[in-house]
C-alpha cells in the first residue's frame, strides 16, 4: 500500500519579502530560528536548511520513514486571508506559480496544493481554475478564519469550483492575531494557540460547515480538515444532540441521526500529534 502524506507544508524562497510589512521573514540563527508573518512571529521553528524549503532534503527524509508521495501545501502562516484580495491575489500566483515549479520538476514523489484568496470567493475561484487546469496542483488549501465564513451564500461559487473541477479543499487553521487581530490571550502561552487553538478552530469550522447547511447545499464537495477534526471524535455526540434540539438548527438537520450523515460526508487526516 502506497503511503501518501497530505499534510506537507512548504516554504518557498521566491515568496520571501514579498509584501511590505507582512514579510514574509525568516530570521535568527540556528539555535533561535524565527519566522514572521506581519506582527506574529514564530520562534523556534527552522526553515532555512530543512525539508521545509530543501526539496531534496525532503526527497531524502519521505525515504527515509517510508512517504510514498507528498502534496504540498502552503505554511498556515501565509493563507493572507484578510489583507487586500488584489494583493493576495498576486501573492498566491507567485506562491502557486513556484510550487507548481517544484511539483512538476519531481511529480513522481510531490504534488501540490494551492493556496487562494479566499476573501474574494470569485477570485479564488478563478486562481483555483488555474492552479488545476494550467498548473497541475491537485486542489487547494484554506484557513479556518476569512472575512465571510463558511457558510456564507458568497461562498457558493468557489465551491462550486470545487466541485465542477473534481479536486478536494483542504482546511487547515492559521495561528491567531496573525491578520484577524481577535486575539485569546490564554492561547499566547505555551504554545497552545498551536495545539489547542488549532483544535478549536476546526472544530468550529465542521461546526459552520454542517450547521450552516454548506454539505446538505453541495453534498458532492470534498472536504478534508486537518488534524484528525480537532475535538470532533468528543464533541460528537453534543453537536448531534444540539441539531436535534436546538431551535437555531436549520429544520432539515433537525431529522435523528441527519448530523452524523452530514459529518460522515468530510474527510479528516491522522496529523494530530504535531
């Protein structure tokens, strides 16, 4: 059986610097790397010299524990979700342009996913059309937190796109307060807006997902969030409950048994230990 690794991210040189104030940067030495992102900063963390951004390297490492294939997929740090979507825009072609580059040139062992500006939905959808037409990349990485949500009726188009492209979107959160200034103060130590703020995050968007009609709407869609749901294996039965019974369920959800066949219809990887 062939091992097939769809949580990969990658650091792309050529996008480095790339939009004023946002960087992005790397910075530090090798014992106190860093990578910044407008205001936030990632301590600890190297890029420079490791399969995150040495594609043999990583070609070494996928042997090394037994990774048949890879699709790449955009640092989280970087989905840019809530600056100007021209300017995201741009960013993205050069992100997915680059990545386009690194697959094409090892498409026996790497593939990708792209990255979209998904706070102007037809844009996306554009750039989307692009990446998989002209591009090859296999379908498309998001946040969990962008201006008009998940279940948002301007949201239709792009998974529309989607849909009539045959490719999946992949879900995977971003760190708080590095664009969308909310901010949980209890998340800044210890890390925990990584570990348990990444859970919440997904956990919150199959909320939005299922509740908010977005599968009962395209039930051919394919979605994959990340790390294994985040809390859904224990939030489960609460969330079903609460469809059957909540009078802010929409009534069609509102059937025994219709939240279970909703959430039975998204895909989840087994990332969740790092």
């Amino acid at each position: 059986m062939n091992v097939i690794d769809v949580h990969a991210h990658i650091v792309i040189e050529e996008t480095l610097e790339t939009i004023q104030g946002f960087g992005p940067e790397i910075g530090g030495d090798s014992e106190n790397p860093w990578f910044r992102v407008g205001n936030y900063k990632l301590n600890g963390v190297k890029y420079l010299n490791t399969p995150f951004m040495d594609v043999q390297l990583r070609l070494d490492e996928m042997e090394r524990i037994g990774i048949d294939f890879q699709v790449l997929s955009p640092n989280p740090l970087t989905y840019f979700h809530f600056i100007d979507p021209k300017l995201a825009l741009e960013y993205c072609k050069l992100h997915n342009d680059s990545l386009a580059e690194i697959v094409f040139n090892n498409s026996k062992k790497l593939g990708g996913f792209a990255t979209l500006p998904v706070q102007d939905p037809h844009l996306a959808s554009k750039e989307l059309e692009r990446c998989t037409t002209q591009l090859g990349l296999l379908g498309a990485y998001i946040g969990t937190d962008f201006p008009s949500g998940f279940d948002d009726s301007s949201m239709d188009e792009l998974y529309q796109a989607f849909i009539n492209l045959d490719v999946p979107l992949f879900i995977h959160p971003a760190p708080q307060g590095i664009e969308n200034q909310k901010i949980d103060k209890r998340l800044e130590k210890f890390s925990l807006d990584l570990t348990v703020g990444f859970s919440n995050e997904e956990s919150i968007a199959i909320g939005s997902i299922i509740f908010g009609g977005v599968l009962h709407k395209f039930p051919t869609l394919d979605i994959c969030i990340s790390h294994g749901g985040g809390s859904i294996a224990f939030l489960f039965g609460r969330m079903a409950l609460a469809a059957q019974q909540r009078n802010t369920t929409p009534e069609w959800l509102r059937e025994e048994g219709e939240f279970k066949r909703q959430l039975k219809k998204l895909w989840f990887d087994n990332h969740v230990h790092q």
